[in-house]
C-alpha cells in the first residue's frame, strides 16, 4: 500500500517538475492563458452549482422515497392483517 502511494507520489511530483520545465516562465499571462483560465473558471462555477442542484434534487427523492417505503410498509402490514382474517 505504502508503495503504491510512494509510487503515485513521485509519478506525481516528475508530472510537475516536467510540466515546469516544458511551458518555461514567462512574466506574465497571456491573452490566450487568460481566456482559458476565465474558461476554466466558468466551468468550475456551473459546475459546482449543478452539484447543489443535483444534491437538492437528491435529497428530495430520497425524502420521497422514505414516504413511499413508510406507505408501503402500512399497505402490507394491512394486507397481513386481512390475510389473518381469512
């Protein structure tokens, strides 16, 4: 296990330090960097927005699915209750 994450770890870390090497340092951003970092912003918004919508809607089903499982339970303790008085 310890291995793997060491592994992961230093696989990670040669990503970076190649990645670094690779694009060079500039002072400062360019128009086309900045477009795409406005883009990727963006996207992290809507994104992070649909994750409270989704989590809304997922709460609410679950609040319906507890109600219809609380009816269903009713609706077979009475369906017992008829078959005993037969």
């Amino acid at each position: 296990m310890r291995r793997g994450v060491r592994n992961f770890v230093l696989a990670l870390l040669s990503f970076v330090l190649l990645v670094a090497f690779t694009t060079g340092c500039s002072r400062y951003a360019n128009e086309e960097m900045l477009t795409a970092m406005d883009e990727t912003q963006g996207a992290a918004v809507a994104a992070e927005e649909r994750v409270v919508e989704l989590e809304k809607e997922k709460a609410e089903l679950e609040a319906k699915l507890a109600e219809k499982m609380a009816e269903l339970k009713k609706v077979q303790d009475e369906k017992s209750k008829v078959l005993a008085k037969l």
